[in-house]
C-alpha cells in the first residue's frame, strides 16, 4: 500500500486515549460487536505531513511533522505480531526525526 502526500492528525485526548482508537472501536461495534482484524505487508509512505497533539499532558504539547518518508512492514491487529518501522522526516519545520525498529 501506498501512501502520499497526505494530511493526518493524531491526538492524545486528557484521558490518553488516541483518535484513532476511537475510530477503530466505533467501526468494530457497527460490526455485530467483532473487533476488527487488519493485516497489511507493506505501507509506504512518501511526503506526508502529520499534525500531532498530546492533550493528557500537563501543558498539552503540539508538534507539525512534514515530509514524513519511510515503510511499515508487518502491521496487522493480531496480538503478538511483530511489526517493522523506518521513518524520517521533519519536526517544526528546524528538527529531524528518524524512528527504526
């Protein structure tokens, strides 16, 4: 799967529960009360810009991260499954991100 150029935004909420938590759960409970089971090989992402908050923290904080690059290999909703990460790209427009592992 392909992913590029695309807008997201993560939140943590004051109860640290993530939005996209929220999502997932909503869709589960519309179908008959199963949770929803994903497998993906293979996310490539290319360009990407992510707006991400984290509302549960004393002094909430907020970051802009921009030409966001990389694969997710492995990603699946099934407990014990290993999955694989190499990301890099831009924090607040002066910083550098890189995530591997």
């Amino acid at each position: 799967m392909d992913i590029d150029e695309l807008n997201s935004q993560i939140v943590f909420d004051q109860k640290s529960q993530l939005n996209l938590q929220t999502v997932l759960v909503q869709g589960a409970n519309q179908q008959n009360n199963q949770p929803l089971s994903i497998h993906i090989d293979a996310i490539a992402l290319s360009d990407n810009h992510m707006q991400f908050s984290d509302l549960s923290l004393i002094e909430p904080f907020y970051s802009s991260i921009d030409h966001i690059n990389g694969q997710i290999l492995n990603y699946s909703t099934e407990p014990n499954t290993v999955l694989k990460v190499e990301l890099e790209g831009n924090v607040n427009k002066s910083g550098y991100f890189k995530i591997s592992g």
